[in-house]
C-alpha cells in the first residue's frame, strides 16, 4: 500500500521556478527548527503521492489541519461550452494539485515582474508537510448546465432531511468541494485559496472551514485525538491501511452505476455545532453516560482500555444496560447497524463568539467517507438523530455531499475526466 | 536569559488528577508519533517556564498557533467587592494558567463523577506544545466599578483614531486579555476556552481570534515566516533573546508612572483584513516596490539576501529611490521613525467568506509589544497609514490595548496582584 505512506525519500523542493531579481540565498533552503535544538515540528520531505489509483486524503492518516472550500461554477453558456469550461478548470486545479502536494508552486509564471505571479507565495519554501488535496463534485453539477444528468450517480442522491438538523444554507452545498490536508495550516490554506484563484471567472467559493486537532484514520498506530467535548473521537474507525475494509465500505466498486466513479469515494461533510458550555455544566458521569465511554482513558464503559470491545448486552447489577441505550457508541457502533461502518475524518473548529448567545462558536467538522451514502451514512444518522444522547449537545448546521472520483494515474490526466471526456 | 528558553527537561506530564472509573491504561501516556518511524510532530516535552521576571509569550519565539481573547467583567457590585471579585478570578486564573503550561489540567476536581469536571478535557494527555498564557488588562478596567481609576498608567491612553481604520466594536476592545501560543491549536484554544469556563459569572468573552503561521522573534535564529501577501515578515523584528533591546523598547522600566507595571509591557492588538483578491491581480514588480523587499528571497530591494540592511538612499539610473518612498520597510524602519522599533508576534488568520464580496475574509492578526504604546505604536502606525503603500490592499478592523504586568514570581502570586493588592 505504498499509496497510503508518506514519501520520506524527496528533499524538500522549491517553488520550480526561478528567483526574480535578488539572489535566492541560503534564507529559501529548509524548515526551521525551533532554535533549540530540539526536533523539527515537521519533516521537511513529508509527502503524499498524488497520482494513484485512490485519491489521497481518504485512507491516509489526517495531518492536523484541515483547509475545506466548496465550489461553485459561474459559467452561462450552452452545455457544450460549459463543459469545455469544466474541463478546462479541472485541467488546471488538477495540474495544481499535483505541485502543490509536491511543495511547488502552481504552475505558471510566477517570476515575471510585469505580471501577476501564478502562485500567491504564502507557502514558498514551505514543505507540503503530508499535504493532500482531495476532490469532488456535488449534486448539484448534475443540474442541466453541463448536461450531465445522465452520469449523475443514483449514490449522489441528494441527503434527505435529517433531523435534528439545523442547516445553513451558506455553509452547505457547492458543485465542487476540495479538501486540503497538511501539517502546516498556512500549505492547507494555500491549496484552496490558489484553487479558487485559478479558477476566478469560472468557479466563486461558496464556503470554506479550517479545521485542527489530529484525527486518525488508524486508531492503533496513533494516539487518538480528543474532540472539543473532551473525548477520544475515532476509537473504532476504520483503518485506511486495512485495504479489504477499505474495499467493502469506503471504495465504490463494480456495483456502481457510472463507471467513472469507480475507485472513488462518497464525501458527506457536516458542520456539527457543540453547544460546549451546556456540555460543561454536565456531571462526568453523564458525559461519559453520552459517550458510552470514560473520559480520560477512552475506554468502553464496559471495559479498562480504549481499543476494548465494547459489551453491548453487559447490565449493571441492577439489570441496566453499563453502555445506556442511548449512549453514542451503542448508536453508531457497527454491531448495532446492521454492519455498517464508514470512514471518519473530524476535525474541531472554532469560528469565535456567536453573537446571540454569546457562547463559543464551536465544533466538529465531520467529514465521512464511503460506498454509498444512502446505505451508510443516512441511515447511521437517521439512527443517530432519533435516539442518541449527544443531541441535547450537537446541532448538524453545515451539510455537503460529494462523489470523490478516482485518482488521476499520472500527469497527462485531470480529476474526473471519465465524467467529462 | 532562562526564561526565554523552553525548558527541555520535564517529561510529559499528565492530567495529574487520578483517572476516574477505567484503568488508565497505556493509551493515556505518550503522544503520537506519526506512525512512518519519522520525528515526532511535537517534541512531547515542550514547556515555557511560567513564573519568572516578564510574562511568557512576549520574548518567547512564537510558537505555531495563536488563541487570543478579551473578556469583559459581569461584576455589578461595590467597587470594594467587584475588587474582591476580580482578584478572586486572577487566582483562579493564574493558578489555572501555570497548571496548563504545564501540561496539566486546570486545577480542581475533574474526577468526581457526580460533578462536572473542572477541566473541559480537550487537551488531557497532550504536550503542551510550548504554551504560554500571556495577561493584560485593558483601559475600560480603570473606569469606575473596580475604583482602579487612579493606577491607571498614562501609556494605557485610550488609541486614538488612526486612521485608515474601520473598526468592529464586537472584535475590539476588553476589560481583560489573554494572549495563548501553542505548537498545538486544541491546547491553545483549551486554554482560552477554560479560563472563560473557570471566569463564568464574573467575566464572559468579547471575542476571540485563532492564528497560523510561526512568527518569529527571532529572524536570525528560524526561518521568517510568510504573510498570506506571501512576503517574509518580521524580518527586521526585535529579537527577543537579546536582553538589551528588550530593555530599550519592550519591558516597562523605572520610568513608568505606575509601579505595577514594572517589567511589564503593553500589547496592541490589530486585525488587519486584506484585500487578497486584489493583491493577487497586482504585478509582481508592484507587490515587490509596495513592500520594498524581494517577495521569494525576501531581501531588501537594495540587497540579495533577507538580512541585508535595507539601504534607503540607494538611487536608481533614474534617480528614484530603490525602495520606494512609500515602501512599508521604508515607512516601518526605526531608521526613518526616530529610532523607534516594538516587538511584532503577527499570525495569519482566515474566517471564512465575507458573505457580501464572496471574498477571502483573511488577513494578519498583528500583535505588538512595547514599553510605552503613545511613543512606539501610535506614532509608527500614523506614519504607516498615511503614506504605506500596503493601505490599497489592507484595513484595520479590529483593535485592542491590554497593560500586562510582569510575570508572577511564584504559586503563591497572581497575575496583576500589585494592581489590586
């Protein structure tokens, strides 16, 4: 699975392009460390490869930033010239992409004095630190701009309404959605912010959220992170290094009705608002009542250690369930949902005060992979939504829903071009 | 200079309270490495030194991540008892921040089942990553609930308007602040998080920023970081290992008219939104002449490499200068303002989109220290806004003025307890 491992063999590469006007000196050269001579905060030669079978950012361990922006295309013209247009935007961002991953700048001239640089600079010289940039199209692409209708995915139908829910329409949605994923919040950032501005005249962002904290897709080769309400939030994942639980639950496959979307993976991202200052008047035993598992150590309320099975049927001695009924692992656990499981990536957010209230504005976003939403994540939520103790602490207000085509195999392809070609 | 140094020695220290219910089992201990056998994203160990002479986080290199916040005081009693009731929260709050840069949780029962823990958990088990917990009080402090009218140091003089400025009441202002840097954002922000939790009935938050991006304070010792204009910032900045300087521009001396002050030091906080679309359309060639500096080596457009001394009389075949009249290296230099230079700690930061342009709502969130704000910052500020070619691409939206006072020497102090003793 060499796809899923970080390259430890490049040096850290510069911007490509040569230095305008003043020399370069030695001032571009390598990361810094913290002047103490302690380790360096980041390996400078950490990346991704982009190019695959799978695109990067879904079975690959999360760096700890999270850059998300949707999309959404501006064109007015017929079908054909909007495809044309399509293409040709896909064209650029992926070829982006791809240098950006590799700790270059997007391509283009960004030394000639007289013009505007292709790249905005922020990251020059920076390693891409694990970068990987993740892509995607929504439902709405399926509309009659561009005339696809017909190779709109029947597993790209719309989420239903999912209460309780409470969604803005500002933070939900978009055509296309990237997701960016780096050790370095500045490389996550870049990555979006370029693509938008490679793309002005064709694409306006529609929302963008920055998120942080380490979430792992391999609870056991990393320590796993806590969420803003002070749990471990991952235990049971599913591994990305796991290629057959990959393949049974996160890679679409042959049962997919549109070939071009086989090696992908469904996106569903939800804003999930936590009203934390309620959360932080609540007794430690009901916290860990909700969870279904203790606080510090993250184990199961039925056993001592976090990656301990949990016991679903385990009554206390007075004859009630030790994981409640409506504890959150119970709800979301796989054995009590007829086997489903989907891939998480959650990262914490905070935006500030919200003015109303007062209170922090706070959470999780959630992002989640998979074969088929409307056989995982839907009912998963459905359940989630009707019974799960966390509720009176979570609102989902930001939604989106995106088929993650394949990897493109090398640099003469761009993202999706078996949906478009 | 020890309390400008990290100390290396500690080892990770935990919660310190005994884990609640579960064994505490392995998977409490340790923090991640990143599962490929490379460094360790943080060195586990990292702590700054609490109590001292100055407060940490002013020489202090900056760590990668910022969470700043003002609180306001709910207090609505007799000055004597809104005192009391203030100087109850700074020990409350001192003992809380000493306990966090320690990497512990803040202090009080967290176990107990039927009661809600006193630390929010987020950052249980993480390495404090370097925080430090900086204090300030702002200028609304001296007014008369608390009775402090006549501590008020002269330099806390309200800042006058200083324009082009367009300031947001809701992101300006405050009774009190607090300034948390971290490598890690989760423990950063637990740290503004629960000192707004531990404060809940006497102060509530007014706003908050979160930043990216190691600022340096030390150019020659680390890498310059990149501003989101993609330009090296915080070349020329105070260094603060060297003790002199500090002395000179940063630490309050003998002749502050407010003893409490003394080895203290004023902290200016700005939000400086920019117009990033519009940067991006500008040449290289103007971006370059709008700061005066070579926009990948970074070096002075007199120079070729990044610590070259800008020469300002250097004139061109033409006769111009080379740096540009109103170049910001030019307008910034303590050479072309009397001398006069103050300490930058500046951090990226992004919000989203402003949902009336659909533009990037991003920018630099600047914080200054310095001995006294009317003598360093007004006067460079009212320099730069007249005449600083960046005010095309920039605007000050949010602003703020905090006294911190020295460090507290030991556990058995509190922040500003000469102010209220």
């Amino acid at each position: 699975m060499p796809e899923l491992r970080a390259s430890r063999r490049g040096l850290l590469a510069l911007g490509g392009a040569a230095v305008a006007g003043a020399a370069a000196s030695g001032a571009l050269a390598g990361c810094d460390g913290d002047g103490n001579g302690s380790k360096a905060a980041t390996p400078v030669d950490a990346k991704v490869p982009f190019y695959g079978a799978h695109q990067a950012g879904i079975a690959t361990a999360a760096p700890a930033r999270l850059a998300f922006a949707t999309y959404d295309l501006t064109v007015s013209g017929s079908p054909e010239e909007n495809r044309a247009a399509l293409r040709e935007l896909l064209q650029t961002w992926t070829a982006a992409a791809a240098a950006m991953t590799e700790g270059k700048q997007v391509p283009g001239d960004s030394t000639t004095l007289v013009a505007p640089p292709a790249d905005t600079g922020e990251a020059y010289g920076a390693s891409p630190a694990n970068l990987t940039i993740t892509f995607g199209v929504g439902p709405s692409l399926f509309d009659d701009r561009f005339g696809l209708a017909a190779k709109r995915p029947a597993a790209l139908a719309d989420l239903p309404k999912l209460p309780p829910e409470n969604l803005d329409p500002s933070r939900s949605g978009g055509d296309l959605a990237i997701q960016a994923c780096s050790d370095d919040p500045v490389v996550a950032f870049h990555a979006i912010r370029n693509l938008a501005r490679l793309g002005r005249g064709t694409v306006v962002m529609r929302w963008s959220q920055l998120g942080f904290g380490k979430a792992t897709s391999n609870g056991s080769a990393q320590e796993t992170p806590r969420n803003l309400m002070g749990f471990k939030d991952g235990t049971r994942n599913i591994d990305g290094t796991d290629a057959q639980r990959m393949d049974q639950y996160v890679w679409v496959g042959n049962e997919t009705d549109q070939a071009w979307m086989r090696g992908g993976s469904y996106l569903v991202a939800r804003r999930i608002a936590m009203r934390i200052e309620a959360w932080d008047r609540d007794f430690l035993a009901d916290q860990q009542h909700v969870f279904g598992r203790y606080k510090y150590s993250g184990a199961p309320l039925t056993g001592s250690k976090e990656f301990d099975t949990p016991d679903f049927g385990a009554k206390d001695s007075s004859g009630q369930p030790v994981i409640p009924v409506g504890a959150h692992i119970r709800l979301a656990a796989h054995e009590n949902n007829g086997g489903i499981r989907i891939l998480r990536r959650g990262y914490s957010y905070t935006d500030g005060i919200v003015s109303a209230s007062g209170e922090l504005d706070a959470g999780l976003f959630f992002i989640a992979f998979q074969k088929d939403p409307r056989k995982q994540f839907v009912p998963l939520q459905r359940s989630l939504g009707a019974h799960d103790a966390l509720n009176e602490y979570i609102q989902h207000v930001g939604s989106g829903l995106f088929a993650c085509p394949p990897a493109v195999s090398g640099p003469d392809r761009y993202w999706a071009q078996e949906l478009l070609g």
